[in-house]
C-alpha cells in the first residue's frame, strides 16, 4: 500500500477542499451576519416572550423563529466546519470563538420559545396546527410528548444558558486532534508516520502484516499515553446525561435518549440482544475466512479490517468516481444525478489528508446550501462507497430542507443512516450487475461485508451493546475509570467474536475511538 505523508493544510489543493464562500462570501459577511443575529434575537424576545398564547402572534412568532433558526444554523457551519479540516489555524479558530457569543445569545433570548410551547394548552397547538400550520405537526407532537419532561421556565433558562459552554465532545476532539502525538513507526526497514487519519484510514487496512501491527502498537500506545483523560471527558459526558434523564423523570438514562430518537424500548432491547445471538456467527466465520486467505495463524482484531483479496486494488481518480456514481445511482432519478454533479462542480466535499484534519467520513447539510462531506481520499475505489454513503445523507437532508420547516429537519437516528446505507448497496449491485470480471465481484463482495456490513452494522451494534452496559453501570452508580471502561469493551468484542480472533493488547482501548459516545 501506498505510503501517504499528511501535509499542513495550507499546502492542499484548494480545488478539492470545501467551498465555504457557498454559505457567506467572506469573513467580513460572516461577522456582519453575526452581529446582525445577535440583534433580531434580542428583538425577538423582546416583543414575543409571554405572547406565544395567541393565535395570530404565534404564527408569526414562529415564522421569524424559522427564519432566525435557518440562519444561525448556516452561521454554524461557517463556524464548525473548518474546525474539522483545519483545526490548527488561528483563523479558523477565532471564527468558531465569535460564533460561541452567538450561541450564547441564542441561550438568553430564543430558549423560552421552547419552555413557552410546552406550557401552552395541547388543544391550543393542535388548533395552530390545524389552522395555521399544518406542516408542523410534527414538530407540535414532539412539543406535546414533551410537557411531562419540562422544568419550570427559569429552570430551563438556566439548562439552555449551560448548554453554550464547551462540550465534552469538543474536548475530546482537542484531544484527539490538537494534543494526541503519534509516534513513528519501522516496518520493513522503512520509517512510517502514524497519526489517527493514517491509522484508522490506512494503517489499519494494510495487507502487509508487519505495517498493519507496528502501526496497530504505536497507535494503542498514545492512546493508552490519554486514557485518564479521555475516560473522565466521557464519563462527564455520562454523568451530564444522567442528570438530565433524572432531572426529566425518565426511569433511565437509556430511556432519556431514546425518548429524544422516537425510539422503543422493546425495539432497543431486541435489537442488543440480536447482535451477540444472531449477527456474531456471520462475522466470526468471516473473520476466520480472513485468516485462512491470509495465513494468519494468531488472527487478531487489529488485523480485522484487510481487505479479502489484498494484492486486488482498483485505482480511481476523483473525477472518475464522479461517473462511477452518476452511473451507480442514476436509478434513483435524474435529480439524483444532478445533485451529485452540483456536489463535485460546488466543492461540496472535502478531499484532503492534511495536518489537523478529523477522521471518518461525515456530511453535514445546510438546507437549500450544500450537503458538506468530508473524508480523506486514498485514490482507491472504496472511496465510491464512502462517497455514495455521504450522498445520500447529502440527498436525504436537501430534499427535507426543500419540503419542510427547519423545525422538522431533524430525523431519528433509528432512521438517519437507511438513505446512506442503502446507496452503498446500490452502488455494490451495479458494480456486480456491470462487471464479467470474477475477482472484481468477489472484491465487491468482500468490501460489502468488511466495510458496509461490518462498519454499518457491526461496529455501530457494538458500539451500542458497549454503551448499553455502561449507560446500566451509570444507572446504578457503579464505580467507572479508564479501566472499567477497557474492560467492558474487551469483554463485548470478545463475546462477539469468540474463538476467531484475539482481542490484541490496546484493543480495549477502542472506546476512546468513538465520537457517538459523546451524542448520546
């Protein structure tokens, strides 16, 4: 495998980098839109708090509500998203700050909104709904389910003035990204850079063994170097959301957060209950397939993400996957097409690996905007599948902000991956449909299993089977560290994969991995 150096961001080509000029023109735009927005919120509830309760004021009320969301919502991403690619950059770093006095004006003057909703009669708002709005009764029926779980008004003050401070999440990623150093690693008689974008995007992939577990022993070391902190930002974490389930009278935390997804409970626990029982033995058999082809001996998990066929790899340019992916989605309509040519001709997607920049794959979509991926290029086909995935969370996202209110955006998170998921298989059968070639097929077949199946299921079940007996533990008060927290993770990743590998020395350490955690 190709060895890739990060660079500083300044050095990326800035053509297949973001267009943030997409959102505002420039910098002083988006200043000038933040001061702007800091006013109309003070005005706002100057003239509406304690008037929501008639008819023709709330209507109006919540249209300029909309239209203030919308924009501070756009303003966001202005903020957010460079953070993510250029974390480093004093720059991007003053901006994300000047938004923060945003966030905290719309803690002071638009929370009431919310707390005055709640308060109001249900055959009042079903009235609005009726009468008025009749596209929000969504949005009205999850103010209705509500009512029961309300605090009083300055109560709830007080949470919303809180909630504009730093997160747990966001000091995970300073963390993560800002003080978490690797070091370099021999392998092969070759020095190799290590880092958490070439370990979770390259290194662990490797088919040469001696990379893959050098890497593997660099990487668990600097996380190990950062357990106690990252441990006690996610127990914080932990404990805020316990609080809050308590604080709201939910019987568990667990219940907090589904209630919040739309989610049932029964559903939940069928569903952790059917990873361990009846989706384990598919992978187990996989894995040990996997060290059959390779002749591996001693199978562990770091060697759990290599590709079926390893010396099989099909080279792809970003403008040849732009083909590949009109073709491959092309059934889904010709506005389909469309947005992903507007996608590459836009900029919508960040290409990069550079210095600074955050792991994994995400799209984040600004209604009527742009659906804003990133990810980190590799020049190899896989990408089409991570490409397609964040299309259609682009497409999802873009069809809802043209049809519905920004008070509907938002879905469960039972459902938000299904459009992402599903196009991966679209593009797997067309390449299937498409190809005589034997040993493409079975690359699309292993890469459907080792990527769509075990990332999309597999790792995100686990994750929710690790979390379910932490969320029990943080329940009942037990005792959580560093070390808890391995421990549980060793035991699910051993429960789950039995006797087809070993669960490696650092392994356990995969919680500190995982972003989600800190969204509940």
């Amino acid at each position: 495998m190709a060895e890739i150096k990060l660079v500083p961001r300044s050095e990326v080509d800035p053509s297949i980098t973001w267009d943030m000029t997409l959102l505002y023109p420039s910098d002083e735009a988006f200043y000038a839109e933040l001061d702007k927005l800091k006013k109309e919120m003070k005005a706002f509830k100057e003239k509406y708090e304690n008037q929501l309760g008639d008819l023709e004021v709330l209507d109006e009320a919540i249209r300029k509500y909309e239209a203030i969301e919308l924009a501070v919502y756009r303003a966001s991403h202005y903020a957010e998203l460079p953070m993510t690619v250029d974390r480093l950059n004093p720059k991007v770093v003053e901006n994300a700050t000047a938004f923060e006095a945003v966030s905290v004006s719309y803690a002071e003057n638009m929370s009431f909104v919310m707390t005055e909703l709640i308060s109001l009669d249900e055959a009042f708002l079903n009235q609005f709904v009726a009468e008025k709005r009749p596209d929000l009764a969504y949005f009205v029926e999850k103010v209705i389910r509500q009512k029961k779980h309300t605090l009083s008004k300055d109560a709830e003050q007080v949470l919303s003035n809180l909630s504009s401070l730093p997160s747990f999440y966001q000091l995970y990623e300073v963390t993560k990204h800002e003080d978490m150093q690797f070091e370099s690693f021999e392998a092969n008689g070759k020095t190799l850079e290590n880092s958490f974008v070439l370990y979770e995007n390259l290194h662990e992939m490797d088919p040469d063994k001696e990379v893959r577990r050098a890497a593997a022993k660099s990487f668990y070391k600097t996380l190990n170097a950062y357990k106690n902190t990252v441990a006690n930002e996610y127990i914080s974490q932990l404990k805020k959301e316990k609080m809050m389930a308590t604080m709201r009278g939910y019987d568990s935390v667990i219940d907090y957060l589904l209630d919040e997804q739309d989610g049932d409970r029964e559903l939940y626990d069928r569903q952790i209950r059917m990873l361990m029982t009846d989706l384990a033995p598919h992978m187990q058999r996989y894995i040990k397939l996997l060290a059959k082809e390779h002749g591996i001996s001693d199978m562990q998990f770091m060697d759990a993400k290599i590709n079926l066929d390893p010396e099989f790899e099909v080279d792809m340019t970003i403008e040849e996957s732009r083909e590949y992916l009109k073709k491959a989605l092309g059934i889904l309509g010709e506005d389909y097409k469309a947005m992903i040519d507007e996608s590459y001709d836009k900029r919508w997607t960040d290409f990069p690996q550079n210095i600074g920049k955050s792991t994994g794959g995400f799209c984040a979509t600004v209604p009527n905007v742009a659906g804003f991926i990133l990810l980190s290029w590799t020049g190899k086909m896989n990408e089409v599948f991570v490409l397609a995935h964040e299309l259609g969370h682009a497409y999802h996202f873009m069809s809802t902000g043209k049809h519905q209110s920004i008070l509907n955006n938002e879905c469960s998170l039972y459902f938000v991956e299904a459009p992402s998921t599903c196009n991966e298989v679209i593009v797997s059968n067309y390449l299937l449909k498409t190809s005589t070639d034997a040993r493409f097929k079975r690359w699309v077949i292993s890469n459907m299993i080792s990527r769509t199946y075990f990332h999309n299921m597999v790792t995100h079940y686990m994750e929710a089977v690790y979390q379910d007996r932490i969320y029990k533990m943080i329940d009942n008060n037990e005792m959580l560290n560093a070390d808890v927290l391995s421990n549980v993770k060793k035991e699910v990743m051993q429960e789950f994969f039995g006797d087809s590998l070993v669960v490696n020395e650092g392994a356990e350490l995969t919680w500190m991995r995982q972003p989600h955690y800190y969204m509940g």
